[in-house]
C-alpha cells in the first residue's frame, strides 16, 4: 500500500514539471526579449547615412582596370559617421558603343559585393582583369550601410577596353614553351 502512494504522488509530480519548465522557460525568453535593441529612439535615416562617393575613378592598366573611390567619413548632414563602413555595392554594365549611345540609363547587373579594405589615403581600389574588348564598361558605387540600408549612387564612370597591342620590337625566338 505505501508503494501505490508513492507512486501517485511521483506521477502528479510529473504532471506539474511540463507546467514548470514551460513556465521557466517563457520568463527566460521574455527576459531576453526585453533585453535586446537600442535603447534610444530611432534616428533619421539623414543623420546615419553616409555622403554618396562623389570620387569614383579608373586606371586602364595592361591587365584590366583599377577602380577606386574614397571611403565617406561624413553624413548627408555633414556630421561626422558614427560608424565605419564594412561594404560597398559595385555595379556594372557591358554594353556595345551603339547600344551606349541609345541608352538612357545602363542596364547595371546585381551588384558586386566589396569589402572596405582601405587602401593609401583612405582610398578603397577594386581591380577587374575580366574586360570583354570593344565593349563599354560603365561603374557605379554606393556605401552599403546596413542589410536595407544605403546611401545614392556615386558618380559615373565609363570607358571602352581596347586589347592592348601585341609587342613588335620583340624578334621571334625558337625554343620550346
């Protein structure tokens, strides 16, 4: 017989341990609910974003092209960022010299994602040796301040890749390669 009350008094405590540890459980994401988040009011989107790159500007190299830009320091406002920026969003088109001429505005592909690497004077330079010859190669620019967060499109920047010539004053040698 004291065995059988035993055992009943273990089965209406196991009964209640759901409740408990539900319980427990709900404060501790409550809790930490209300932990998260800034804890000031939101700020204008005009005071956070940065300066649109006004800087944009290319190399032709033998190789390909160096892109580069200066990284912005200021806000729309002029105020000094309170942040550093981690990413820029590159676009880019390719496009024949009459299609060029006809556009209004090129057709930019999605965007390359470059990472605020700071190069000499606060510059950020991009290389790309991927250039189609005789094509119109049109950039531009933008800081990516957060993940639906950006700042206006930079300046544009435009040129066609001409296949450098072959050497000429080189005279033909027999060998193997």
């Amino acid at each position: 017989m004291n065995g059988w009350k035993m055992n009943k008094l273990d089965q209406e405590e196991k009964d209640i341990m759901p409740f408990w540890r539900s319980l427990i459980l709900i404060v501790l994401v409550c809790l930490f609910l209300w932990g998260c988040g800034k804890k000031t009011d939101p700020l204008p989107a005009d005071e956070v974003l940065p300066a649109p790159i006004s800087d944009l500007s290319f190399i032709l190299t033998d190789t390909g092209v160096e892109l580069s830009w200066t990284t912005p320091r200021r806000t729309i406002r002029g105020a000094r960022l309170p942040y550093r920026i981690a990413e820029f969003e590159l676009f880019r088109a390719v496009m024949t010299e009459a299609d060029y001429r006809a556009a209004k505005s090129p057709p930019f592909g999605p965007p390359l994602i470059v990472r605020n690497e700071v190069g000499p004077g606060d510059r950020v330079i991009f290389r790309e040796i991927l250039l189609h010859p005789g094509q119109r190669h049109i950039y531009r620019v933008r800081s990516r301040v957060g993940w639906l967060l950006t700042d206006a499109l930079s300046n544009q920047i435009s040129f066609t890749w001409r296949t450098p010539p072959p050497p000429s004053l080189l005279p033909p040698q027999e060998g193997r390669f």
